[in-house]
C-alpha cells in the first residue's frame, strides 16, 4: 500500500507506530466497556490497521465493521499518553473503505442524494413534520405499530426526535436589525437545530440580539459535512464544503458563531484549520462569556444538570465556559453529574447503525442524569439533546432537555413564546414550571 | 476427526461455549496476539470464558488436543506474559469481571479475576477503604494479571505490592482442575503455601479465576513535597537518608533530569527545568503523625544536600506532584518513536550505584535513557528512547539493555521488579538464577503442567 485513503502510508505507518500498546485507551472507550471486545477499541483498531498497511489482513467486511464501531469520542486520543492521532488514523482508513464501495448503503445514499441538497432536506423535514405530529409524536411504547420499526432495522423502542422545517418557528425572517452592532457574527445552525431542535436557532437569535450581537443566517449554507467526512466520503465532503466556503467567505463578520459541538469542531478543523475560511468558529457559550449576559435575568427555578458533548469538550476543549453561564443564571441550582464529560453514545449515525451498543452506552448516561436528581439537562449539542432526550422519555422520566442557548433565552425572556413551542414539540416535561 | 487442529479445536470448544464468545477471525486474533511489549504472536483461537468451569472445560479440551493455552486480562503487561507464544488458545478473563464480596468485618474483597484493578477502588470509596497496589496501567489493568505478575505501584514503599494483599484465590490448574485457597487454611496445612507459590507464576501454574484481597481503610491525611538535586546521585543518597530518619514514606519517587524536562515539556507545570534530578515524597496516616513524619522526612532532606524544597500547600498542588509523576514515561515516549521501558531493581543502599552505572551505559552507547523509578523500593525504571526501526540502534539498545541488567544483578539486584519475566527477559534468567535453581523450579511447573501447555515459553520452559 503506497496510500490509505488520500494519505500517503508513510505518514499513517508513523502515526500508528506511536502506539506502544500501552492499552491506557481501554479504560477511556465507552465501545469496549459495554462490548469488552479488543477490536472495538483504539489500541486494536491501530492494530488491525498495521496489518492491513503490511498486508497480513485483508481489508474484509469483517475489519471494516470493526473499524467502523466507533463513536469519534476521542476519548481514547485525550487518554493517550503517547498523543496518537488515532481520529486521523481511522478517517484515512475509513476513505480507504469507501473507495472500494464498501460504505454501508445507506449512508452511501443518503450521502450521495440527500446531504448535498438543501432543498430535499427541508422537504424531508415537512413531510416528516406531519408525520411526527399524526401519530410518533404520542406513540406508546406498546402500540404494535412499533413492529414496522423492526422491519425497518431500527429499534422498537425508538423515540422519533420532533422532526419539522419551520420557519417561522426558527425565526429567521424576522432576525432583528441590531443598532449600532456590539459585533456581527454569522450564525450556523446545522441540521440539528434546524431539522429537530428550530428552538435552538429561536433562542440563539433572541440572546445574540439582546446582546448587542447582529446575527447573520445564510439559508442557503447545507450540513457541514461532518458526518461525510467522518465516515472517509471525502469526495463528497470536499464538494459540500467548497459551496459553504464560497458562501461563508461572501459575507463580513467577525466570526462564525455555532450551537452544535460537531458542527463548531468540523468549521474550525477542516475549513478554519485548513485555511479555507477567513473567519474565526467559536461556540456559542464563548460568545455569551465573551460579550456578556444582560444583567436583567429572570428567576429559573431549575435543578440543572450538564452532559459534556464530546466534540465540545475534548474537540473544542469547551467545559469550563458553559457551566459558568448555568451558574450565573438566577435561581439555577447546578448539580454536576457523575461521568458528565463521557459519552452519550449517540455520536450520529452510530446510534442508528449499532442500536445496541449506542443505547447501552447511554443507559449510564440517563442513570447519572436521575442520579443527579436534576430536572432539567442541559447539553451544547442537538445530537447529544436528541439521543439523551430519547433515553428518558424510554423511562418515562419528568425531565426537560434544553440547549444552553435555550436555556438562556428562557431566563431573558421568561414564560416566553420559546415555552410554547418547546410544549408544542413535546419537548417539556411537566413539573417545569416557568414564572 | 478433520486433520485442521483449529477446526477440532473450535468444535470441541462449542459444546459449551457459545459461538459469540469463541473468536477465530483472522481480524480478532490480531487483537489478541499482542501486549504493551509490542511483541506479538497469533493465537489459533480465543475463547472469552465467563465462569471458572468453563475455563476448566478449556484446559481439558487444550490437554486433548495438545495445544498451549495463555491467559490474558488487559494485555497491559510489560514483559510478554499474556502474548500467546506459541498459538494456541487464549483465555481471555476480561468478562469476568463482578466483584461478589465486600467483607467489611473482615477487611476483605472477593472479585473475579477479570476485574479492573481501578474498579475494584471505586467500589471500596464509599466504605472509606483503598485496595493499595497500584500499578501505573491500574485503570486498564486486571486483578487477575496484576497477581500473575505480583505487579507494583507507586504505593509499594509502605504498603508493598500486590501479593501482599492476596487471602485467597480459586485457580484453575493446567490439568482442569480446581482448586480454591486461602491464606488461613495455608497455616494450618503448615507446609505448601500454594498462594505464595501462584503469585508472580505469570499464568504458567495456573489460571488465576478469582481472589480474595485484603483491603485498608483510606488514610485520612496526606502531605507532599518535592526536593530539588543538583544530581541523580545526591538524591539517591536523599533516599537512604530519609528511611535512617526513621520513617517510611508511602510513596518516594526519584525522576532524572531527562525525565523532568519531558515531564515539563509535555505539562507545563513549573518544574524545575535544570535540576539534576527530584524526589517526589508523600506521607500518609493521621493527621498528628503525618505531620510529624512529614518534619523528619523534610528534615532529612535538607540535610543530604537538596537546593531546594517545595512542599504541595493544598490537594490541587499535591494532585500536580503525581501528575508530574504519573505521566513521566507518556511524556518520555513523546520523545522518540520507540520507548524501551526497563524494569531493574537492587538494595535501596545500591541506588546511586545502579544509576551510575545506567548513565556509564548511556553514555557507552550514545542512548538517551530516562531514569525514573519507585526509589524507597530501590526499583528502576531506566527508559530507552530511541527509533528501533533503525537496525544499528535496535542492535545498540540491545547490548544497553543486557549491560543494564548485567549491572543490576552484580549489584545484588533482581531482574523484575513489578514487571515479570514473560519472555521478554527468560535469555537474563541465567544472570540470577543457577542452573539447578532454575532446575528445581522446572521440576515444580512439570508435576503441575506435564504437557507443558500453559503459557508456554515464558518464564521457564
């Protein structure tokens, strides 16, 4: 093999023989603690693509499903003490694959047909709109309606995330003219936000303006690719990324501001940190600290817990600045809980394509959540929000999940027009109760 | 009976393991042909046991079929004992992992061998107790593994090391048998201490399924500090020092300069760039007497030349101390693409010798080697950094490491200190061992193993 993927082999024989087997990775990989299985984690991924690269493995089904067992925590790169790159590894081993046709189809697909155009995406989020309100929405855990899910290859315990494409929910044709503008920053919502979560693009418009911030929302920006490039399409990801770049470079701001940690961690990696974009990617919770809160906040009187979103914190090392801005708000009491910065096992697709493992994975996850006695969880990340979200409705318990943004937004504003639509989205959970 | 062993080995396997836990794909057997040594070898079959009978069952069927049998827990090891030398089959322990008994009266834990020596901890924290050996691997690594190779740890000065702390263990024997022991029955055998002889066996005498360990309470407080040398000599002497003042600090450990400035490099947290070499030094016990240990220890610092002494003021300082400590070999294996960790061990009084003699050695052979180790125990660990993959250096690291080990023994020293024999040392065992010790011990694991089919290769035979 003269190249992995685009990568010379050279580079990605280097990077793996900074591994000294140290298996200090284990101990880190949510995959191998529910699976105990060598090959679902770094150490024996590294492994099996050493002998791959000297030819003693073919590059079979069986090694790329391994290969593939992953949730892109970095769990296992912030562990390791030798600094392996293990995320550059495994990407250039995964575009490997794909170049031989073996991407599961229906990322294949879905990758080819639907991520590219925004068009098909938001009339996806309609039509499953109507869906979701007719009859997901309230589906109970025992209707056999639920025996089309397993037909289907996904879970019968699958809670359906409020699937929409709603404009006016979001906001966005009415984003406030700010006088005399504190700074301007381009917002990025992401698929999250605008295909499940518009009250994260709501809040995030309301909060930046009453900061004294002009937001921006270029419609036309699509995903951000982070899913394609993580999974080794890197042709399609390229041709994603190239239209973003054209349309984030058109504009001027004084950065990019976004309320997704994948979303934020792929604009600063692989557009920002290679040079393509002239702006600068923060998180939302830096801009809230950096410019600051109004100081009229109203009284929340939440118990509220926070789930560290891996691409947040061990990413973008963000996890000081959101449990600062909960901290400050009035009436909150913060409870940390235990394992917060571990994964919640959703990590995008994985959730979907190994049920099993993603699903065993976050019953820790909900555990510490009661555990905490918190009734409102707050997360940075709309995936994080989707999957932990369906973890507690799975148990039926009376807990809220928020985006920091929204939260924010709830003690600016108060019993606002953002409660009524987190109600009308089944987002909210009875005992919460807004003055 | 089909002529492929794998085959007749996998199918007799079956009949009472479920196919999920019985692995044969070319991609796992990779995954479990390795350790922390880089070394590996391909076993011809993994079988994941979930109950001490079923690892019986594999003994049996491994004896019929005449094929070697290594156990495995983390594969964290540092000396080969869990690589599947020659094929065979691999138990791999890690499912069985439950912790069945919490014996507050008796201070006492029963756990399956599979269990992660840091989970063990976690569960004793809310009854205030600590299980003590605490080997550097201890958040990956395997009660079962860590009593095979009788491993260390940074708390080995005061409160010894892993088979310190075994009262009992259920082992299966390369025969299939049985056999369930504690420490109390030992006694009143009055003879054959069977656990003495099991701890440190490194999975050659048997397959280690359970344990009972002794446990202590959690000392209330500790105090740290560490003191500055201008060289590695005078702070080895330090070491002799402090125990003449007649304390035994809980952990006393000794960092060259090498060290410090990869440490430093990888951390950024203010240590000193130029010295020689530190001590890092914690006490632990009651308050009163900490306090009054911690004056002689600091005492006795002084006095053996140190330039300067910087003591941990609260649990954030003495958290960095150990941080400083614990990521010494990560910050030195960022240094070059291979590191050679060794582990040689000689009489506390010998210290400042052994490290002499390893800087004469680096020097001889122009190698850069890192020297750090647990100095209460006289325990080295010299580190090799280098690039193995260039033969003239692999060559030069290998007469290093031979000299280092020649040095160790003339020294009055032993070749493992925590890490074990496996195979990575079975060509020194001459070095310390005559020919009919090694005889004696060879008779004792053939009465056990006639077939010669337990991890074959290491150690002994």
């Amino acid at each position: 093999m003269n190249k992995v993927g685009s990568i010379s082999a050279d580079v990605i024989k280097e990077a793996a023989f900074k591994c000294m087997k140290c298996g200090t990775c284990q101990s880190a990989c949510p995959v191998y603690r529910e699976t105990k299985n060598e090959s679902f984690y770094a150490r024996g991924k590294i492994s099996l693509v050493e002998a791959v690269m000297t030819g003693k493995l073919k590059l079979s089904k069986d090694v790329e499903e391994r290969l593939f067992t992953c949730l892109e925590c970095r769990r296992c790169e912030s562990a390791c003490p030798s600094g392996v790159k293990v995320h550059e590894i495994s990407r250039a081993i995964k575009e490997e694959i794909v170049g031989k046709g073996d991407l599961l189809w229906v990322k294949k697909y879905l990758f080819k047909y639907l991520f590219p155009y925004n068009g098909r995406f938001r009339l996806l989020g309609k039509v499953g709109n109507l869906f979701y309100r007719w009859f997901l929405k309230d589906l109970s855990p025992r209707n056999p309606i639920r025996s089309v899910f397993g037909l289907l290859g996904v879970g019968k315990d699958r809670v359906v995330p409020p699937i929409s494409y709603d404009r006016e929910g979001m906001g966005i044709d009415k984003i406030p003219e700010v006088q005399n503008p504190r700074a301007t920053f381009i917002y990025f919502a992401g698929c999250g936000a605008t295909y499940l979560y518009y009250g994260i693009i709501r809040s995030t418009i309301s909060v930046l303006s009453s900061m004294g911030i002009q937001v921006i929302f270029i419609e036309d920006i699509g995903c951000c690719g982070a899913p394609i490039e993580a999974s080794g399409d890197l042709k399609t990801f390229e041709q994603i990324r190239d239209r973003n770049v054209k349309m984030f470079n058109s504009v001027r701001a004084d950065g990019i501001v976004a309320t997704c940690s994948t979303c934020g961690l792929q604009l600063k990696e692989s557009y920002y940190g290679k040079g393509l974009i002239d702006k600068q990617v923060f998180d939302i919770s830096q801009v809230i600290l950096k410019y600051g809160l109004p100081s009229e906040l109203k009284l929340l009187d939440f118990r509220v817990t926070y789930h560290d979103p891996c691409h947040l914190s061990r990413g973008l090392g963000i996890t000081k600045e959101p449990r600062d801005i909960i901290m400050s708000i009035p009436g909150v009491s913060f409870i940390e809980m235990f394992e917060a910065d571990s994964c919640c096992g959703c990590a995008g697709f994985f959730t979907a394509t190994h049920y099993l493992i993603a699903s065993a994975i976050r019953k820790r996850k909900i555990d510490n959540v009661q555990n905490s006695g918190a009734n409102v969880v707050v997360s940075g990340c709309p995936g994080c929000m989707m999957h932990i979200a369906e973890g507690i409705k799975q148990r039926d318990l009376k807990k809220t999940t928020l985006h920091l943004v929204e939260l924010v937004d709830m003690s600016l504003h108060g019993n606002g027009a953002l409660m009524k639509e987190l109600a009308k989205q089944a987002r909210l959970a009875d005992d919460i109760k807004v003055s | 009976m089909s002529l492929n062993p794998k085959l007749n080995v996998k199918r007799d396997l079956s009949r009472f393991v479920e196919p999920s836990r019985i692995l044969a794909e070319p991609a796992d057997l990779i995954c479990y042909s390795y350790d922390a040594t880089r070394m590996e070898s391909m076993p011809l079959i993994v079988v994941r046991a979930r109950s001490t009978q079923e690892v019986s069952n594999v003994m049996r069927v491994a004896n019929n079929h005449r094929v070697s049998v290594t156990p495995r827990g983390a594969a964290t090891g540092l000396s080969g004992g869990s690589i599947p030398l020659k094929g065979g089959i691999v138990i791999d322990m890690t499912l069985m992992d439950r912790i069945l008994d919490i014996d507050l009266d008796n201070l006492r834990v029963t756990v399956e061998s599979g269990t992660v020596t840091n989970s063990v901890n976690v569960a004793l924290a809310r009854f205030g107790l600590i299980y003590p050996p605490d080997p550097s691997s201890h958040l990956a690594s395997t009660i079962g593994g860590n009593i095979a190779e009788n491993a260390g740890g940074l708390r080995g000065l005061k409160y010894g090391v892993t088979g310190d702390y075994v009262y009992g263990l259920e082992v299966v024997l390369p025969d299939g048998t049985v056999i369930k022991t504690t420490k109390d029955e030992q006694m009143s055998l009055g003879s054959f201490d069977l656990i003495r002889l099991l701890i440190g066996s490194e999975g050659t005498f048997g397959v280690i399924t359970k344990a009972v360990l002794d446990v202590r309470p959690d000392p209330v407080t500790r105090k740290s500090a560490l003191a500055v040398f201008d060289d590695l000599r005078q702070a080895s002497g330090s070491v002799n020092a402090i125990i003449s003042y007649g304390v035994i600090p809980a952990t006393l450990e000794i960092m060259d300069n090498v060290t410090i400035r990869a440490v430093e490099e990888f951390l950024k947290i203010g240590l000193p760039m130029e010295a020689g070499a530190i001590l890092l030094v914690e006490v632990d016990g009651d308050g009163d007497s900490v306090q009054w240990e911690f004056d002689r220890v600091t005492a006795a610092i002084k006095k053996s030349g140190s330039s300067d002494l910087k003591i941990a003021e609260d649990d954030s300082e003495r958290e960095n101390l150990w941080t400083a400590r614990r990521a010494a070999l990560s910050a030195l294996s960022r240094v070059k693409p291979s590191t050679i960790l060794e582990d040689a061990t000689v009489p506390r009084s010998r210290l400042a010798d052994l490290v002499n003699e390893v800087e004469m050695i680096s020097r001889k052979y122009g190698l850069i080697i890192g020297n750090f180790g647990h100095a209460g125990d006289g325990n080295m660990h010299p580190t090799i950094l280098t690039d193995l993959r260039i033969d003239a250096e692999a060559k030069k690291v290998e007469m290093a490491v031979e000299e280092i080990f020649s040095a160790t023994i003339k020294l009055g020293g032993t070749l493992s200190g925590e890490h074990g024999i496996g195979f990575a040392k079975v060509k020194f065992i001459p070095l310390e061992f005559t020919s009919s010790d090694i005889d004696v011990m060879r008779r004792i694991k053939l009465t056990l193993d006639p077939n010669n089919i337990l991890n074959p290769g290491k150690v002994l035979l």
